[in-house]
C-alpha cells in the first residue's frame, strides 16, 4: 500500500473522485495504490497537484511503513 492512501484517508478524498479526475475506473486507481499495477508518472503528478500538494510526491507514492 502506497502513503497516497493514507494521505487521501486523511483529507477524506475518494478513490472514484481520483479515479474520475484521471479519467480511469476506481478499480484501476485501487489496484494501482495497492501496488498491483504502478502509476504513470503523469497521473502521480496530476493527483500530487490536485488533491495532496502539501506532501512530496516521493512521500506519497512510495510504500507506507506499517507502524503497528
């Protein structure tokens, strides 16, 4: 699982809303934030920009560390 996960549980942002900013389905957002399939440079951008630009984009698209 990707930090931009927990980043977009925080600020309380949908995947469908990810998902219909870059055009694709929720599903593919999903399967790209558990790591199934990674994302273009271009859509981490985008998505960094439009709903999380008060984090570093290395930050959010890089593997959460499980702290429990």
């Amino acid at each position: 699982m990707l930090n931009i996960d927990k980043a977009r549980k925080e600020k309380g942002v949908a995947i469908v809303d990810m998902a219909d900013f870059l055009g694709v389905r929720a599903q593919t957002v999903s399967d790209k934030i558990s790591g199934t399939y990674d994302f273009k440079f271009t859509e981490a951008l985008a998505l960094q920009q439009k709903f999380f630009p008060e984090y570093d984009l290395e930050y959010l698209f890089t593997q959460a560390v499980d702290t429990a």
